[in-house]
C-alpha cells in the first residue's frame, strides 16, 4: 500500500492484494521462502469493526465501490475503497474516524458523482458490519523496509438488510512499498505468494471483498 496526500484532502492508497479461503484448523504458511523476504515480524492481533453505508439500491456496491467506519487498527477512520483497476489495484480514501453513524462531508461529495441521492439527508445508510479478529504480519527485506503485509482473519459478518450473520476465515497478502514496482516482477511476486498459500492449503477466495460476501453478491 503506497499512501499519497495533498493538504485538506484524504489520504490516498493504493491496494493490491490476494485473498485466500482457509479452513479454521489451517496452519499460517512461512514466507521465509519468499524471494526478497529477510524477515518477518511477529504476528500482531488487531480488533477491527467495519460498518458499511450505501444508498438504496446498492448503487456504490453494484459499481464496484464501499464506504466504511471502521475502528481498530492503524488506518482506523472512514474509507472509500473503489473498483479494481487493470493491474489488480483498489484506490483507497480514508477519512478521521468522526461520528459513528455520519459521514464526512468531504466523503459524502466524492460518492455523490456515483450515487447521486448520496447527498440527501439519510440517504447513505447502515447496510452492514463486519468485525474482524486480525492476526497481521509485516513481511521486510534486508533493509527493513515492507514488502508485504500478511493478515490472518478470522470474521464475523452480519448483513443488516437480510439480517443474515455468516462467518468465516481468510487471509490477505497485500503489497507493502517496498514491493517491485514493475508489472512483471510484481506479479512474479503474488504469483509465488500465492503458490506458498495454496501449498499451506489455503484455496481461491470466493470473493474478494467481505462486504460482497456479507450481503452474497
């Protein structure tokens, strides 16, 4: 994840990751194979709880975007996450955490050219929360710079339109900004990553996004 800001404006990220389905007794793999990788921290638990918003008719969802409030770990606060790009990356916005329950005017005005009623009073509403136990790892080079993040989570998801709760358990591997910044080696990269989770018996995600599988789209 590389952040970029500009002053009075959110902070900006970019996200490439895998995903990973895992059944509850799976071993977490060793990445000490894992070309560039010198070390990797120790394993850090994190607290998360997301609540999702979106207007009626899911129109931010259905065209590849999520808003959240989520409390817990270091990027705690409001995000927009938006559709995957052609690499593979999700511009990330992210916003100081505030009310629980009220977007920030500045989040608001971004969505509005998407969702158009997002402006109006009440319109982006509670769709879904997601509490997540997190077991995350830094992966670093020689220089103990980040290459790689790796999270173990363990979920628990309720869909508050159908007011169905599901849980599961997944694990992430996302590029820190010491990973290659060419298009070839990167994807060298993820592809030897995900070989060693597949290897650790971990399976192609059903869907890379927890709040498309909270609400089962």
């Amino acid at each position: 994840m590389t952040p970029a800001s500009a002053p009075d404006e959110p902070t900006r990220s970019l996200e490439i990751e895998l995903t990973f389905d895992v059944d509850a007794e799976t071993h977490v793999p060793s990445w000490a194979g894992l070309d560039g990788v010198a070390f990797v921290d120790p394993p850090e638990r994190r607290e998360l709880d997301a609540q999702y918003f979106d207007v009626d008719g899911l129109t931010l969802g259905r065209a590849g975007y999520a808003v959240r409030r989520r409390t817990g770990g270091p990027d705690e606060g409001w995000h927009i996450k938006g559709p995957k790009d052609a690499d593979g990356a999700r511009l990330e916005q992210h916003w100081p955490l505030g009310d629980a329950g009220t977007p920030p005017d500045e989040l608001v005005r971004a969505v509005t050219p998407i969702a158009p009623t997002a402006g109006e009073p009440g319109a982006l509403r509670r769709i879904a929360r997601i509490r997540n136990d997190r077991h995350a790892a830094l992966l670093r080079d020689a220089a103990g710079s980040v290459i790689a993040e790796f999270v173990d989570d363990h979920v628990t998801a309720l869909d508050e339109l159908r007011g169905v709760e599901t849980r599961w358990r997944e694990w992430e591997f996302e590029l820190g900004p010491a990973a290659p910044s060419g298009r070839a080696d990167r994807a060298a990269l993820l592809a030897a990553a995900a070989e060693i989770a597949y290897r650790a018996g971990a399976r192609p995600a059903v869907s890379d996004s927890k709040l498309a599988r909270t609400l089962g789209v």
